[in-house]
C-alpha cells in the first residue's frame, strides 16, 4: 500500500481532489437525508395533528373545529405536550440514527 507521503507532487494533488469530491458528495447525501427527517404526530382521536421537522420544530399543526367542544384547554395543553414529547423523541432518534449510520465507515 502507497502512502500518502511517498506519491509525487501532482498524485498528491489527484488525490486530495478525489477525497475531497467524495467527501462533499457524502456530506450533500447526509443533507439531503437529514432534510427529509421528520415526523408526522396525530393524537388518536384524529383531533389534533402536526408534522416536526429534524431540528424537533414544529413545521405545521392542525386542530379539528370540534375540539373546543371535546377538550378542555387543559387537556388540550396535555394533549399537545404528550404528541410533541413522543414525536421529538421520534425525530430525535431518526437523527441519532442516520448519525451512526454516516460515521459508520462500513455505510461510506
């Protein structure tokens, strides 16, 4: 095996352009991979649902007309709390996931 020290001045160079192709092009797949990453939470009922996108924010909520008349605020606020906890924790190890995955230098 070639080291890196013992090539010439232009295979050097050769080299350090392939690394760094490959490189941007495995960080542009985890980008476009973490882009992807979200969740999608509804709570059983079907009143209340909302996606998470990978950072854990909330992208979007929807909340049926009919809540007011099933839930009170409070039991709105728990339900949206519980929903929002179980859906991070989703997005949160979706991410660990896919984490281990790009570090993994068996997947590279």
């Amino acid at each position: 095996m070639t080291r890196f020290e013992d090539l010439g001045d232009a295979e050097k160079v050769q080299y350090v352009e392939r690394d760094t192709a490959d490189r941007l092009a495995h960080l542009d797949k985890l980008l476009r991979e973490l882009d992807e990453l979200g969740a999608t939470v509804e709570d059983p009922d079907g009143l209340v649902s909302f996606n998470i996108g990978f950072d854990g924010r909330l992208l979007d909520i929807r909340i049926a007309e009919a809540v007011g008349t099933v839930l009170t605020n409070i039991d709105l606020e728990n339900r949206l709390n519980l929903l929002f906890a179980a859906g991070v924790d989703g997005v949160n190890g979706m991410r660990a996931e896919l984490w281990e995955q790009a570090t993994d230098p068996r997947t590279s």
